[in-house]
C-alpha cells in the first residue's frame, strides 16, 4: 500500500503457525488458543500500527484458530515476491 505522501508501506502481515502435533492430543488447546495472542510480543506490537492476520494449523493441516485482525486496510495485503511480506513459523 501507498501513504499520503506515495511510499510504499506494509499495510497487512499474515502469519500461519504450524504446530507439530494433532489438534486432538493436544491438552488446553482451547485455553492456549484463546490467549496465546495476548502474550505475544511482537504480534501485539505490530499489530498496534499494521494489520495482523493469525492461523494456527495442526499436523492434519486443520484450521484451529483463524484470526482475522480489527483494523482492515483498503488494499489486501501482496504474496512474497511482490512487496508485502509472508511469514511461516
């Protein structure tokens, strides 16, 4: 995306985590699902000034957490490659 003055700038990050186990053998998932946002440090940092997109995914390859961020951006953000950027954990 563009600022008023016709930079480019980072306007969206979409991070997908992939955990090393099945969704079902795991203990609290729930309860870590729910919280583990709030304690991440660079996501809450971030996300105070970019749009910050969260998935969790399990060894099956489910969606156990789709996390949309609150603020949205006009533009979507672009693949890697391009000039937005793509990150795997």
């Amino acid at each position: 995306m563009r600022n008023e003055q016709n930079r480019l700038r980072i306007g969206r990050i979409g991070v997908d985590l992939h955990l090393a186990g099945v969704a079902s053998g795991m203990k609290s998932l729930e309860r870590v699902l729910e919280q583990f946002e709030d304690f991440c440090i660079v996501t809450q940092s971030v996300r105070a000034g970019i749009t910050v997109d969260v998935r969790v995914f399990d060894l099956n390859g489910a969606c156990l957490l789709p996390s949309v961020a609150l603020e949205t951006h006009a533009e979507p953000a672009m693949e890697a490659g391009g000039n937005g950027a793509s990150v795997r954990s």
